[in-house]
DNA sequence: AATTCCGGAGAACAGTTGTTAACTGGATGA
DNA sequence: TCATCCAGTTAACAACTGTTCTCCGGAATT
C-alpha cells in the first residue's frame, strides 16, 4: 500500500521534519508565540525563505507539532483504558504509560501543556480538539465497564473529561521531576496514584 | 498606619501600575515571553528607558504580575472553604466564587493559566510557589473537618492538590465559555460541579 | 533528449528589538 | 534657599525580525 516517494517529496518531508524537530528543541526554553522562523531555520541550516515551502508560519508549525505529539497517542490510550480487568489495574497502567511517555517524548508532552493554554489561537483550538476525542474515546471505553451500568451519557463524559484532566496534570508533574532523583520520581507516582483512586472511588459510588 | 506617599513615589507607582495593567493587556493575545518591554512602554505612552526604573526584565515584571493576581486570592479561598456548613455547599460557593472571579478579573486568570506552563521559568516558579500555599491553606481547613479523622496528612495533602488543580481547570473552563451565551456557562457550571462532587464522594468513601 | 517543475538560496526591504549613555526638571530634604 | 535626588527623556547602537522577488540546479515529466 505504502507507495514509495520519490527522491524530490522524500527530501522535502527530510527538511520539513528538520524543521519540526529544531522547533521543539526550540520550544522547550520559551513559547510558540515567540518562536522566530528565522530562528527555526537557522538552526536547521537552511535559508529563511525555505521555511514557506512547508508552513504558512510558525502558528501553522504549531498545529503540525500537535497532531505529531497527539495524533499517535489514541490507540494507546484506548489499549490503556480497555486492557484492563480492575480499576486498579487500570490506573496502574496508566501512571506507567504516562511515566513513560513522559520519559521518552518529554519535548512533545512540555509543548502540549505549555501551549494547551498559550499565546496562539489555532494552536489551543487544535490541541483542544485532541483532547475532546480523547475524552470521548474515552467516554467510549467507560460506557462498555458493567460499572457503568445507569449511567447516563453526560455523566460518563463528565467523568472521561476528569481521567482527561488528570493525565495531563500527571504528565505536567512527571515532566516537572524528570531531573529530580529517582525517589522523587516514586513520590509523584505515589500522589497520582492515589488522586486516580479517589476518583475512582468517587466513580463506584456516584450512584448512591 | 498608612503612611501618605510623597507626590513622587505616588507617580511611581502610578507609572509602575499602568506599565503592569498594559502588559496584562498585551498578554491576552499572547505568552509573557513574547512581550517586548518597548511594546509595554509604547501602550503606556513612556519612553523605552522608563521601564527599567521598575523592572529589570519583562520576566521581573511577569512576576510582579503573579503577586497582582493571586497573592489577593488567599484570604478569599480560606473564607469560601471555612465558611460552609456541607460539602455540597462548599462545591457551590467554590464555584460561584470562581465564575465570580473569572468575570471580574478575567485577564488575571488567563495570565495565570498561560504561564503556569509557560516559557518563562522565574514566573513558573512564582505561580507554583503560590499554587502550593494555596494546597497548603486547603489542606489546613479540610484537616478542621470532622470529616477529615482517620486521614494522613500526606492524603490530606493529595486530597488539597486535587482540589486546587480542579479550581483551575474550572476557572479555565469558565473563561473559554465567557464570550459564549449564558446557556453555555450554564452548562460549564453543571459541568464542573459534578466533577468536584465526584471528587467529594472519592472523599467520602476514601477510609472504606 | 528536451522541457517543465519546484525546493531551496541569495539579496534586499523596512521595521522591530534590548541596552547604553548622557541629560532634564521638578520633588525632596538640609 | 540651595544642593541633592531620581523618574522619565532623548539619541544612538548593533542585531534581529517577517516578507518579497529573483534566481539556480537537479528531479520529474513528456
């Protein structure tokens, strides 16, 4: 299925990629609404005017950079959700898929949570639209639980927009103590662990 | 006890104060690392030099803005969660305390839900270090609660993050929705209230 | 083999930025 | 009254920004 590209659509998408990966290097000391294209180009190495072959401007960069930080991340998370026999179980997989999401994209999870409130228009509307799907995928896999039973359709997106939430106040914590040592780390493990629990506590009993 | 300000230093502040109000203005439209200390001056209607008679970098003046929009905040939390005799009243007040404050002072709220992850670290810091006084006063009226024996001070502690950081996802929430109809803001009110009830319930049930 | 296409380079544009130094004039305090 | 102070001004600096237009050379197409 996977047609091959030419040299010329090859080479085109190397230097777009360049020019995405220098920007969020870029990205991790200042905001997207400071982010020069110059300043994107220069550290790629090319020429400033090469930067309009691929984005419009830095604000259409940042959209590009949210689909690559979220785009690949639904199945994950449904996997996540879904695989799961207990509550329990299904917290403690998703503290270790975030801490390791974390641990392994730290650039793209910083990006997301600086600019999910941030200067640039588009960019917040994009990653918001990200997050709803999130939320309603989510909304999806609760609705199959039997503990769901009684539920109705705007509870269970309620409480998918709050497990949401909280994954990026997780991940926001995990990027902050990614320098601090390893016993840090463990602690932060352990407080959001027991915030996921008391809202799933709060989920066993909501219909009492 | 209040010492009258000599003309000159009343200017001073006058000048300080209209330099803040006009960067608080310029940052609704973008992040604090951004902002140009020639672009504040400019709205202000001073010279470029004069901003350096009050701070040193626009950074320095990102915190001073920090102190501006929650070092008022405590007293007003500390009331809103002492002064409710239910649980169910306390998520009420604390929500009409939030929409209230979101209509108010809406440009405050935004700069803070910015720059809380934004590209400046001193503000980060600022704001985290004010964040954490707030958990810290929360957790210091919920361990007052009778509710409360039995708990850890560590849970407590966990218990008042959660708490503080639903305050601004709701406030957030409250400023997406502020130039939307009222029956959106309904909406978002229903909303948010029975996420922090499912919060209360996790509470509740949190010894079991 | 000849022609078109197109990602990138180069140069130049007017406008912006932070920071320095030296200066002014009214409030302040002796 | 006179000297001091100091918030704000003026002028100038090199460095930077986004954007336009023109051009080049190799890939793609015919």
């Amino acid at each position: 299925m996977s047609h091959t590209l030419g040299i010329r659509q090859a080479q085109k998408q190397k230097t777009r990629q360049a020019l995405l990966d220098a920007a969020l290097g870029l990205l991790e000391e200042q905001s997207l609404s400071s982010l020069g294209l110059r300043e994107v180009t220069r550290a790629v190495g090319v020429a400033p005017t090469a930067f309009y072959r691929h984005f419009r401007s830095t604000a259409d960069l940042g959209v590009a950079l949210v689909e690559e930080a979220l785009g690949s991340l639904h199945p994950m998370i449904q996997n996540t959700v879904a695989g799961a026999r207990s509550s329990e179980e299904r917290i403690t997989r998703a503290v270790e898929l975030i801490a390791h999401h974390v641990h392994t994209q730290p650039a793209h999870v910083r990006f997301i949570a600086r600019e999910r409130h941030g200067g640039v228009q588009p960019v917040r509307e994009a990653i918001r639209s990200q997050l709803g799907r999130f939320a309603e995928e989510v909304r999806a896999e609760l609705a199959k639980d039997p503990e769901s039973a009684g539920w109705s359709e705007d509870d269970l997106l309620m409480l998918a927009h709050l497990f949401v939430d909280q994954m990026l106040v997780t991940a926001s914590l995990f990027l902050e103590s990614l320098e601090a040592p390893e016993e840090e780390q463990e602690r932060v493990a352990q407080l959001v662990t027991r915030q996921m629990r008391l809202i799933s506590i709060g989920r066993h009993h909501w219909l009492d």
